[in-house]
C-alpha cells in the first residue's frame, strides 16, 4: 500500500518548519565571527535534522499507537524494577571499594570520585537495560497477560460493548452479518483486517466469475455497512501480525492481539483457532442450532413440491430447508396437505425426515 496523502502533508510542513528553524537559527548568529552561522548552513542543518527524523518515522512505520503505549507501559515497569534495585544500597557498596586515593596516570585521584563515576555508569546501564526488557516483554506480551495486571481493563471491555469480533473473507462474502448485527443477536465491533480486504479485492479482479461475483457483493456489503450509523466496523491494519504467515494465521493472530472473537463459515479455520485459544463464533453452527427440532407425531402444513425417490413419495420443505419425504401423496404434489412425522434420520447434509398425510 502507498503511503497516505496526508502523511506526505505532514512530512512536507515538518521539513519547511525545520527549514525555517535553520534559517532563524542562521539570522540569530549573523555578525558572531567564532560561531556565527551562514544562511545556507542553516538551510542544509535544517533539512538534514529533518531528514533523520523522517527516515526515523519511514523505519517505524510498522509501530502503531497500540505499540508505542504497550512499549511505554512496559518502560514504565522496568524504570521502576530498576529504582528498586538501586534503593539496595549498590551506590554505598562501589563507594566502600573505591574509597581510596588510587595513583591514576602519574597522579592523584580520590576514589570516592572514581567509584561516584562508576555509580553514575552503573545506575544508567542498570535504568537502560530494564528499561529496555520491560518494553520488549511487553511488545511480546498478549492481552491475556495485560489482563491478569490490570483486570479492571477487560472487566470494562467485556461488560459494557461486548468483545470485537474479527470477520474473514467467507463471512463477508456470506452476506448475513448485516442481519444478525441489526437484529440484536451480535454485540461489539466488527474488524476486517487489511490484509482480508486485499484478499477480498484479489479474488473480485479473478477469473473465476462466481468468486469474483462473491467478492464484488462483499466488497459492496462491506461499503454499506461502513455507512450505516447502527453498525460498528472498523478497518484495522493489523501490521503487528507476521505478512509470512498464511491468512488463517494471521486472523489467530489478529484475533489474539485484539482479544477479540473469529466469525467465519470455514470449519478447518474454526478448529484451527480453537486450539489457539480463540473463541470462534461459526455462521454455520448458528443456522444449525437455530434450525426448528421435528420431533415424532408432530403435524406440520407442508406445501409437496415435487416427487420423491420412490414412486409413491412427493417432497417438501421446510422454511430453513429442511426436506421432508411424505409417503403415499405423489397424488398430492402442488397442493399443501397437513402431514404428520413418522421418523427422522441424521445425514452428513443434515436431518431427512419422512411423514404420512395426516388424513
């Protein structure tokens, strides 16, 4: 992806300000002999000053908000494991070792400035270095072990807007999120991670016409749903997650560093983030488990459609598609009869039941 327009705004406004600076900094100085500073110096300091932060910026570009405050609470921690460590008295220890006059290239020196020399050394590796392992423990760590210090942050997540959910490209492309979020049964913020989105725009441009006729209809749902008010949708760019990775790993991950829940129609995606410990919430277990139950000697008005397997049977359906096998009514196909459940039986497509004509 290109770089935005108005980070190539911002960039530009930087330099010319740092460009003014220089130049400001060169009129200061006009007519001091020893330091004064020409114009064109100004300008080339300036725009060199510029030049190492925007390369700072460009090679950090992966690091978003969400890092740099994880990196800083993470900061913040080891600072403080390492104000601990020198309350201890390791100062008064280094102190007790050097505190003698020591013959120092030819001359005298006190070691009490030598071993205040050595503390000052001391004291800043020590602040540096868990300074420094603090912030990478922390860009290491997940939200699970954010939780177990500070709980207080999920408990207010969780209890008031309800977790996010994290959407895959099958989901987006089945079409009915927009109905189950409207209807009250979703709660909580839809992401699509980038790299979902440019998957979804790959397979629009395909040869294939029927996936390319899905991914079109996702691409425009998607469209939609960002203007409804009623729906919460974000784009998220998710550059923490390893691009190396296939798409299911990468929605894992996705899902695991924003704590958030998987929705996908993929059962092998389902199974996969399961086992990484991520709840999975499946389009397909849903319209299972929202399927009416036929139980035996329950009478149900069934409109017969067409034959059956047999020469005596006529089918019909249910209104979540459900088949049902009536015996002895091919003379009733077209018409809607009252039929009465005589057995069901489980097959990997779903439940078949058989009936009778209640008459």
């Amino acid at each position: 992806m290109g770089t935005p327009a108005s980070v190539n705004i911002v960039r530009l406004l930087y330099v010319l300000i740092c460009v003014v600076a220089g130049c400001m900094l060169a009129f200061g100085t006009k007519g001091y002999e020893s330091w004064g500073l020409p114009m064109w110096g100004g300008i080339i300091g300036g725009l060199l000053v510029a030049g190492i932060f925007i390369l700072v910026e460009v090679l950090i570009k992966g690091f978003t908000v969400r890092g740099l405050s994880t990196a800083t609470f993470g900061l913040l921690v080891g600072l403080f494991c390492a104000f601990l460590l020198t309350r201890v008295g390791l100062s008064e220890l280094v102190t007790a070792v050097f505190d003698r006059t020591l013959e120092l290239n030819g001359g005298l020196a006190s070691g009490r400035d030598i071993a205040q020399t050595i503390n000052l050394a001391v004291g800043t590796m020590i602040y540096a270095g868990f300074g420094f392992i603090g912030a990478v423990l922390a860009l290491r760590s997940s939200r699970d072990d954010f939780a177990f210090i500070l709980p207080y942050v999920r408990f207010r997540q969780d209890g008031t807007s309800g977790r996010p959910m994290v959407l895959d490209a099958d989901t987006i492309m089945d079409g009915r999120i927009p109905g189950l979020v409207k209807s009250g049964f979703l709660a909580g913020r839809l992401i699509v991670p980038r790299f979902v989105l440019d998957d979804l725009q790959t397979i629009s441009e395909s040869g294939n016409a029927t996936q390319r006729q899905r991914a079109v209809r996702g691409l425009e749902l998607l469209e939609r749903m960002q203007a409804d008010s009623g729906i919460a949708i974000t784009v998220e760019d998710a550059s923490e997650v390893d691009r190396r990775e296939s798409v299911h790993s990468r929605l894992v991950q996705t899902a695991l560093l924003l704590g958030a829940r998987l929705m996908t129609t993929d059962d092998s995606l389902g199974k996969f983030a399961r086992l990484r410990g991520v709840e999975v919430l499946s389009l397909h277990e849903l319209a299972e488990a929202l399927r009416p139950s036929v139980v035996v000697g329950e009478r149900i008005r069934l409109a017969l459609v067409r034959p059956g397997k047999d020469d005596h049977q006529a089918v019909g359906y249910l209104s979540d598609g459900t088949m049902i096998v009536v015996n002895q009514a091919v003379q009733r196909i077209g018409k809607t009869e009252d039929v009465q459940v005589i057995s069901t039986l489980q097959t990997a497509g779903g439940t078949m039941v058989f009936a009778e004509l209640a008459n």
